[in-house]
C-alpha cells in the first residue's frame, strides 16, 4: 500500500524531489494561490513552520491556478510573490492541477485518503490543507477557512507522539 513517501513532485525550482526526504517529519500540504481571499494564510502557515519546524513540521505548498485562475504567474513569479510578500520559509513546489485528468498524482491520493464532507474527493478551493503524519498516513482534511492557527494543536500532538 502507498505511502506519501511513495511519490515526487517538482520543486518551485524546478529539482525533482522525492517524498521520501520528509520520512519521520509530521506534513502539511496545502494547496496555494497568490490571489485568493485566503492568501493572507501564508502568514499563519509560516508562524506554523517557525514555531514547529524544529521539532519536525514541515509544510509543503503547491501553487494552483484551478479556482478562479487566483495563481496566473509563472513558478518564477509566485517564488518571489511568497519571498517578498510573505518571507515564505517552508517547501515550495511547482505548479500542479488538483483536481480533474491532470491532477498531480500526489494530490489523487491525498483525496482518496482523505475525502472531503460526505465523501467527496475533489478539493472545494485554494488553502486545503492535508496533515500527514511521521509514518506518511494521511490523516485529516481541512477546508479552505480552516486557519493554520486551528491546527496548532493537531500538529502539536503529532509533533508530541
């Protein structure tokens, strides 16, 4: 049975990097945009990545452009929107689809693992975010409004087992 650690993803760089490199670390992969209602939780997403990359957190941010074309630039443009706007610290990665024929693999499982309300696995928006667990399980879903600041606790308990 597949693992997250199982797949790879093109950095924000352009570098192949394998899932594997985060094997032990507690995961938050949210799916981003840098012109959405819920940009602004970038900077909940960094305060998140301060405050726990130490102990093993590490976020992994796909930009998408699927919902209501919020990330038109290229990978170039949103590397530095992130740097400049938010001094993004945490693991960015190239452009992907998440939802439909295209979708990147990684996001196909993360959906299948954890659907959504009653069972739906296609991802509503922008900012749904995934948290794995140090073993690659995927374990919960959270929509768009939740906040980082709301899964403070999660990651702390994971961070704790």
């Amino acid at each position: 049975m597949p693992t997250i650690f199982d797949f790879h993803a093109k950095s924000i760089l352009g570098d192949d990097v394998s899932l594997e490199q985060y094997r032990g670390k507690v995961l938050l992969i949210v799916n981003v945009a840098s012109r959405c209602g819920f940009t602004p939780q970038y900077t909940g997403l960094q305060s998140l990545y301060d405050k726990f990359h130490d102990r093993g957190l590490e976020i992994l941010a796909f930009p998408c452009n699927q919902f209501g074309g919020q990330e038109p630039g290229s990978d170039e443009e949103v590397l530095s929107f992130c740097i400049l706007d938010y001094d993004v610290k945490f693991d960015l990665f190239s452009k992907v689809q998440v939802n439909g024929d295209q979708a990147h693999p990684l996001f196909r499982y993360l959906k299948k693992e954890a659907p959504g309300l009653m069972g739906s696995e296609g991802i509503k928006w922008n900012f749904t975010k995934f948290l794995v667990d140090r073993d690659g399980r995927v374990l919960k879903r959270f929509a768009s409004m939740t906040t980082p600041a709301q899964l403070e606790s999660e990651i702390e308990s994971l961070l704790a087992a």
